[in-house]
C-alpha cells in the first residue's frame, strides 16, 4: 500500500493544488471539486482532485 493517505484534509489539498484552504472550499461549495463528509469533517479523495483537475483541462 501507499505511504500517501487514502484521503485528505482542505488544507492538504490545497498544498497539492497549490492554491489557497478557502479556494479549495469554494470549489467544493461550488460542486467543482467533490468531496465526502466524514461526520462534519470533509475530506477529498486523490481520484477527486484528479477528476477536478482533468474537467480543468477538458475545458481549456
């Protein structure tokens, strides 16, 4: 298995991403980026920053 985690905080994500915690969180109000909810926490899975990122480049 991976060292990497199966999922990953806002913050996380948006280190990989490379943009701001309140960006990710728009995105993700927005429906541009998926995430799930674990109790009140949401977290985003690497299949949904990867999905997130190819709708970025299917429309440019």
């Amino acid at each position: 298995m991976s060292d990497l985690p199966m999922l990953f905080t806002p913050v996380q994500a948006a280190k990989i991403m490379g943009v701001s915690r309140s960006h990710v969180y728009v995105l993700m109000n927005q429906g541009r980026l998926s995430s799930v909810n674990i109790g009140r926490c949401r977290r985003i899975t690497v299949g949904q920053m990867n999905d997130f990122i190819a709708s970025l480049t299917a429309a440019a």
